[in-house]
C-alpha cells in the first residue's frame, strides 16, 4: 500500500518486514516461525504468562508500532512456546478509536504474515446483543459486520495480498471446528455467532443494539474486523473469540463502563487460557 504521493505505507508489506526483522533479531538464534499468531483483547491478557522461554519486545522497540493506550493492553510482543508449539502474541492491539488508521489496525498481521505465520487467532471483548448471552460467556466468531465505515485495504495493492479478498469464509470453518472440539476437551462452553465491528470509542446506544439485533449480530466490539481483512487479503486462516464481558445497552438496566470489561476478562481468563492453549496444542 502506498500513499498518494507513491510513498510506501508506513503498515504496508516493508514495513511488516522491517518490524518483523525486528522480531526475530530480538529472539536471536532461538527464532522459530510460528504455528499461529494470538492477539488479547481487553482484560485477555494472562495468557501471555503461559508462554514458555517468553521474549517480550515492547512495542515501542518494534518499527512501526505505536505504543497503547488502552487499559489492559499490555503493548508487547511476546514470542515463545504455548503448549509446546511456536507461538507470537500480540498482548495489545490497535484501534481505530485511538486516532489509528485501518491499515495500522491490521499493521500486526502483517507483521505476522512476514513472520511466517498462516494461521492469525484473534480475541477480543464484546457485549452481549444475543438475548441468552450472559457475561462471561465466550463465543467463536462465525462471520462479521463491518461498520466500522473503514477498511484496511484502501489504497495500492501490497505485493501478495489480494484486490478483492473472498470474505464468504473469513472465519475459517475448520479452525473453528477445532476450536469447538478444544472448548469440548477443556470442558469450556462456547457459542458461535456473529460479531458487529464498530468505530467507538462510545459504548452503543439502546436503539443501536436493537438495529445490530435486527441486522443479525450477536456480539458488538470496536476491534478486530481489520485484521481479519488483512489476513485473508493475505490468504491467512482465521479464528476468533469473542468474551462476552457485558450485556449491550437495553439489554440490561445497568450502566456500561470499561471496568466490566476488565473484572469479566479476569473472571473468565483461566477457561479461556485453556481453550486458546489446547487450540494451538491440536493445531495442523
């Protein structure tokens, strides 16, 4: 992707490379491409913990990547082993919320993609649209809505990456399968459905939800849809799960604030951990 004066992108495919470079250099002679690339949403955090023999390179160390400003997004990339298979976890991610563009949003798969990483596992924290759904509950992302009015995509085409990205099957069903068998193996609950990205940073309004009710969402995030968009542009597998932190506005009575998102993550983290883990565990 380049600028309109024919500058490179500054999240284009060189500078994923340069970050990348980056990466492995700090990882030394220990570097092996990873099975898959995690990102934590909000209050997900803890399983970075988990990685064995971790590296941690804080973003500000890594080309291209801005430092977080978001509660509960550590802002680092921490490379090591989870459930002994070669793992790079991206513990923060970057939002359009925050002044970023979309290209930047997705700026990490890109990264991962020059890592040698194919298969790019994002999580995040949504509210709960689905009547049924109660905080806490964690669900695998069938397929998206993207309203964010953005698509990181815009511009010139980046060496590899596809103009027009088959969205049909962006959630890819087989990955998906496999993370329903690993929620079965741990003995965690998990839904599937349909995940709603908006701009924010604003929580949704009541009739907000009831318009995503109406248009088929399930779950309601400001994250995630532009890292989808990138990997399959780049012909990435992905799966997803959302942790339902909170019921979305009108749903409940209660008043939303970004403490229940932290509280519910931490609440739910060790299940989740243990999904993500024997996911990547099983991954061929």
């Amino acid at each position: 992707m380049s600028t309109p004066d024919g500058i490179p992108s500054p999240a284009g495919t060189a500078a994923a490379q340069r970050a990348a470079e980056a990466i492995r250099s700090a990882v030394g002679a220990r570097w092996a491409a990873p099975v898959c690339g995690i990102t934590l949403g909000s209050g997900l955090g803890g399983l970075a913990e988990r990685i064995a023999g971790a590296v941690r390179i804080p973003y500000g160390d890594i080309p291209g990547f801005p430092g977080t400003t978001v509660a509960g997004h550590a802002g680092a990339v921490v490379v090591g082993t989870l459930a002994d298979r070669p793992v790079v976890c991206f513990a923060g991610r970057f939002h359009l919320y925050e002044g970023h563009g979309a290209a930047l949003a997705g700026f990490p798969v890109r990264v991962l993609h020059a890592l040698g990483g194919r298969v790019y596992f994002a999580s995040n924290a949504a509210g709960g649209i689905r009547r049924t759904f109660r905080p806490g509950d964690l669900m695998a992302i069938a397929d998206h809505l993207n309203l964010m009015g953005r698509n990181p995509l815009v511009g010139a085409v980046e060496p590899g990456e596809e103009r027009f990205p088959d969205m049909s099957v962006a959630y890819d069903a087989a990955l998906r399968a496999q993370l329903h068998a690993a929620a079965q193996g741990v003995a965690v609950p998990l839904h599937d459905g349909v995940y709603a990205g908006l701009l924010g940073p604003t929580f949704e309004t009541p009739a907000e939800v009831r318009m995503l009710e109406r248009l088929g969402a399930d779950a309601v995030g400001m994250s995630t849809v532009p890292e989808v968009i990138v990997a399959r542009a780049l012909g990435m597998r992905v799966a997803a799960v959302s942790c339902i932190t909170n019921q979305a506005a009108g749903i409940a009575s209660a008043l939303l604030h970004h403490g229940e998102v932290m509280e519910t993550g931490a609440r739910v983290a060790s299940a989740f951990e243990a999904l993500v883990t024997r996911f990547v565990r099983d991954l061929v």
